[in-house]
C-alpha cells in the first residue's frame, strides 16, 4: 500500500508502464492533489465549480437520503459509491457537498486515463472543472496493469483517512449509454478490493435526470425544468464480507452488496415516478 500518494516517488514500474505523456499528466497532477495545493483547488472547486455545476442545473438537483452523508461525515472517510450515466454524476454530488458540509473536503474522483491522462483536451478539463481532483487515472489496458495496481493502491490510501476525505467511484468503469436509466452495466471487482483493505464509509447512491451534453443539460434544466435526482443510501453494512479473506470472490461479493444497494435505491426512484 502507498502510505502518502503524492510525496513519495512514483514506482519504477509504474513509469516504465507509462508513456512519455501519461507519466507527465500523472505527476502533475500528483503534484496538484499535494498540499498546500490541494487546499487551493478544492477552494476553487467550492467557489467556483459548485456555482458552475449549480448554474448548468439551475438549481435543480432533487436528492434524498442526505442525513446519511450528515451523519457520515465526522466519522470517517466516506466512499461513495455510484452508478454512471453522464460525465457529470459526481460533479452533482460535489456539489451538494461543497454547499451543505463545513469543513475541508479532500476530493479525489478516478478517471478512466484513456481520456483524461493521454490527452491536452482532457489534462485541461481536469484542471479547469474538476480542479485537479479526477485522480488517479485508470487504463484498464493489459499494458498498463502496474499503473491500475498503483491507483487502487492509492484510493486504499486515500480511503483509509479520517474525515474530510471523500472519495466517488462508478465500479462499472464506463458510462452506461443504454436508454433505459435503470438499467446497470456489469460491474469490476477492484471497488471491492478498495473497500475490503480500507474498511471506509461507504455510501450508495443513484443518480439520474442528466445529459452528457452541456447544451442538452442546459435546455433540460433551464427550458424543460428538469432536475437532477440523486438518492443516497444508507451505509453498507459489510461486517461479514471484512471477516473474509483478501481473495477476488471476497471483492465481487463486496461489490455485488454495494451495486446491490444502488439498485434498491434506483427502484425507489423508479416507484416515485411511478414507472415501471
């Protein structure tokens, strides 16, 4: 495990994996999520990216469960755990963070880095909407598996911290771009490994009612009024899967009893719409 993922030295296998650009990205923003700079950016993301995501929705974000996160939040890191529709589920969810809860928040969000980490595009969106806090990235390619290694290495280290740290992961990896909102894609086990090492709070959550699209979310909310809905569970009880051993069905049960819960939360959406 990484004791500190932004002091200490990126492993030799991991920039051996990496290319030339990759390992730039990665560094830079190692260095970005290092305080005092991570102090800076998540200021910015409070004034700034929390008005902009609030000014895209206009407002409309429809959550429940929220006492779940109030009451999480001075006990421990919290991971939340999500289903993926959009590019903009855990900006939503930031966003009520930054508005409702005091104190430092240390947010840190992994990306696939096919995007984010091998492209100037995606290095600039990191840095001018997330504020440096879609880190670490994930390849899931065969060429950079001491790369991944390392990243759930560091979200185990970031989880394992007090409060104040937060941590938001889709464990289907990609956008689900089927129609139908309720429907999940299959989901990777090294979520489960994350949470079985780190022991976090861990939150589920549903979001749904958003676009990929910036204009199409903007006529949404600001022409169709539209909101955002977003449904937090309550704390996943896993006593008996953390009595288990390191091993990869352990991690699938895991997330098989989380992604569990954000379907039962999807469900209620889907009865308070009267759909289905």
């Amino acid at each position: 495990m990484t004791p500190d993922p932004f002091t200490s030295p990126l492993p030799e296998a991991v920039r051996t994996t990496l290319a030339p650009k990759e390992r730039l990205h990665v560094e830079v923003a190692r260095f970005m999520n290092r305080e005092p700079m991570k102090a800076f950016w998540t200021l910015g993301q409070r004034l700034y990216g929390a008005s902009l995501v609030n000014l895209v929705m206009r407002g409309r974000i429809a959550d429940t469960g929220w006492h779940h996160v109030e009451d999480a939040w001075t006990k421990g890191a919290i991971l939340f755990v999500a289903n993926h529709r959009t590019y903009f589920d855990m900006f939503v969810v930031s966003t009520l963070l930054h508005r409702r809860l005091p104190g430092r928040k240390r947010l840190y969000f992994p990306v696939l880095g096919q995007f984010y980490y091998q492209t100037l595009r995606g290095m600039a969106l990191n840095q001018l909407f997330a504020m440096w806090s879609m880190f670490p990235p994930l390849f899931a390619l065969p060429t950079h598996a001491a790369s991944d290694a390392y990243a759930l290495d560091v979200l185990t280290a970031l989880c394992a911290r007090g409060p104040g740290h937060v941590i938001g992961i889709h464990p289907e990896g990609a956008r689900n771009l089927d129609e139908d909102e309720y429907s999940f894609l299959r989901c990777q086990p090294g979520t489960g490994r994350i949470i079985h090492a780190a022991r976090p709070i861990v939150i589920p959550v549903y979001v749904a009612g958003m676009h990929s699209s910036v204009p199409v979310q903007l006529r949404r909310a600001w022409r169709e009024g539209k909101s955002a809905r977003v449904r937090f569970g309550a704390p996943v009880d896993l006593t008996e899967e953390y009595a288990l051993p390191a091993k990869g069905s352990t991690y699938k049960r895991i997330v098989d009893a989380v992604m569990g819960q954000v379907r039962t939360l999807a469900e209620e959406d889907r009865a308070m719409r009267g759909e289905g």
